[in-house]
C-alpha cells in the first residue's frame, strides 16, 4: 500500500492522484508563473524608465588656448600699430615738425600705394618694379654666398688646417661695413650692378660660413662611429649624416644672412643709381618727397619679413625651425 504524503491544498483536495498503475501524479497542470507575453510588455511599459542625462560636453581647454592664442598673435600687433600710429599723429601735428604724419602721408602718396607697377620710363616706375629688380640683385648676391658660404663652413669645419688658416682672415673681413666695399666693387666691375651683387654677397656670407662650421665641428661623435661602422663617405656622408646634424646652424646662418642682404641692397643701390629701392629712396629724397621716402620703409620691411619668412619656410621642410 503506498502512503499520500502530500498535504492536501487550501481548498482541501490533495493535487496528487493514483494512476492506473499505481503512481502518484498531478491531477491537474500546474498554472504558469508569467500568464503571457503580454502581460509581460505590459509590465514592462507601465512604469517606463526616465530618460538617460548625457553630460554637458565640456571645451577643449587645449583648442580654447589655441584660439586665444591666434587671437593675441593677431590682434596684439594691430593695437600697438594703432597706438604707435596715434603718437606719430600727434607728434608730426606739433608747430616746426617737418615729419609727415601717418594721414599726409596716405593722402600725398595715394598714387603711389595704390598703384604700384605703373611705368611712365626709365626713371619713373612704381614700387612694384624698383622692388622687383632690388629682389633679382638680392637673389643673385644671396644665393651665390649660401653656396659658398657653406662650402666653406664645411671645409674650416672639417679641417683643423683650414680653420686655423682662415679664421682669422674671416674674423677681419665680416667686420667691414657693406658700404666699404662698393668702391673696390666699383673699381673691380666698372658697373652698378655686378658691384651692387658683389656687395651683397660679401655682406651675406659670412654669418653663413661661421654658423655652418659652428654646425659641422658639433656634429656628434656617435654619428662619426655610425657613418665609419657603415662605411658611409661622400654624398651618401653629407646627406645622411653631416647635412641633417648641422641643419639648424646653417638655416640659421641663412637667416641672418638674408636680413643683411635686404640691409646691403638698400644702401648699395642708394648710391650705383638705376632702378632699384634703395635709388628710389635717396632721388625722393634729393626731389624732397619725405611721404613717399615713408611707404618705401614700409615697403622695405614687409619684403625683409617675407624674405624670412620663406627662408623659415624652407627650414621647417628639412625638419629644423631654422632658429
């Protein structure tokens, strides 16, 4: 006989039942816990949960700097050329002030600043022109003292001989004012304008020589070893090791040397004649024409800083700043 152990349920019916063969089973399926989907969804959606709060995307401190240093690069100067601009203002405004002011000088020379390529003959041209034939003597006398310059820089820095030989000729020559040199030059050429170039090149290539041989005699030891183990010599030498190791030195030196040819051009055509700024300057001068001696200047020192900046330029592209 088999006992019912089950306790019988609330409505007092056991839910167990003998079957045919004796076994106890359930008389009746018992009821699922969850009735259906959707009772489930409804579940789900009565209550529906709030909203996910992104934060507040925050600035880039970094870009903010960035933009308010762009700013300050850019506004700064045109405040201090305003202020500048105001002293020159009152100053030329004073009683015996022979000094144009910076609106005379607008006013007189409006021509001339709005037109700048106007030919009416050999001896009356625009800016545009008495600036384009000073840059072809600039780029004749600069680019012949980059090349030699760093020649030479190589040789006396590579040479302990060479260094105590010409050094001192160096150190005697650079501290010749340009304008010393144009009556050699016009002796040597009997022309303006190879004397002129030579003037140029004589001025420019000395901070080129003593900046390149500065650069060459610091080139690491290390690198030597380098170049000896791997039995690097000749072009492969000069373009893997001794060009990018004294590359600052001689783009630096190049710098310097292309303000001094701007400076040496000025002064030279000043007094070889012909066309060119520096003439331009002095016959405004000698025809008392003070408002456009001052947009020449102002000319002159915008060209010097483009010059500049492009020898920078050209600095950056073999991984140096050139500063």
């Amino acid at each position: 006989m088999i006992m019912n152990t089950e306790k019988p349920s609330e409505t007092g019916k056991s839910p167990l039942k003998a079957n045919g063969n004796g076994h106890q089973v359930l008389s009746e399926r018992p009821k699922p816990m969850v009735t259906s989907l959707k009772t489930v969804m409804t579940k789900m959606t009565s209550k529906p949960r709030p909203a996910a709060i992104l934060p507040i995307p925050t600035e880039d401190p970094e870009r903010t700097a960035r933009i308010r240093d762009r700013a300050r690069t850019f506004i700064m100067p045109l405040v201090a050329i305003f202020f500048v601009g105001l002293f020159w203002e009152i100053y030329s405004s004073g009683q015996g002030v022979v000094l144009p002011g910076p609106i005379k000088t607008i006013t007189e020379s409006w021509k001339l600043i709005a037109h700048p390529w106007f030919d009416n003959g050999p001896n009356d041209k625009g800016l545009g022109w008495q600036l384009l034939f000073s840059l072809q003597r600039v780029g004749m006398g600069y680019s012949l003292a980059a090349v030699v310059g760093v020649l030479m820089g190589i040789l006396i820095g590579k040479s302990a001989m060479a260094f105590k030989a010409l050094d001192p000729i160096f150190q005697v020559l650079r501290t010749i004012p340009p304008l010393a040199w144009l009556p050699i030059a016009l002796a040597t050429f009997n022309q303006a304008n190879p004397s002129a170039v030579f003037v140029i090149f004589i001025t420019a290539i000395w901070p080129i020589i003593i900046n390149t041989s500065v650069g060459i005699m610091r080139i690491p030891v290390e690198y030597e070893n380098v170049a000896k183990v791997y039995q690097l010599r000749g072009s492969r030498y000069f373009f893997k090791v001794m060009l990018p190791s004294a590359a600052p030195y001689i783009f630096t030196g190049l710098r310097i040397a292309i303000g001094m040819a701007w400076l040496a051009i000025v002064a030279a055509e000043m007094l070889t004649g012909g066309v060119g700024i520096g003439f331009f300057i002095w016959d405004s001068w000698n025809s008392s024409r003070l408002t456009d001696i001052i947009v020449s200047v102002f000319y002159v020192g915008m060209v010097g800083l483009a010059l500049d900046r492009i020898v920078a330029k050209i600095a950056s592209l073999f991984g140096t700043r050139g500063d």
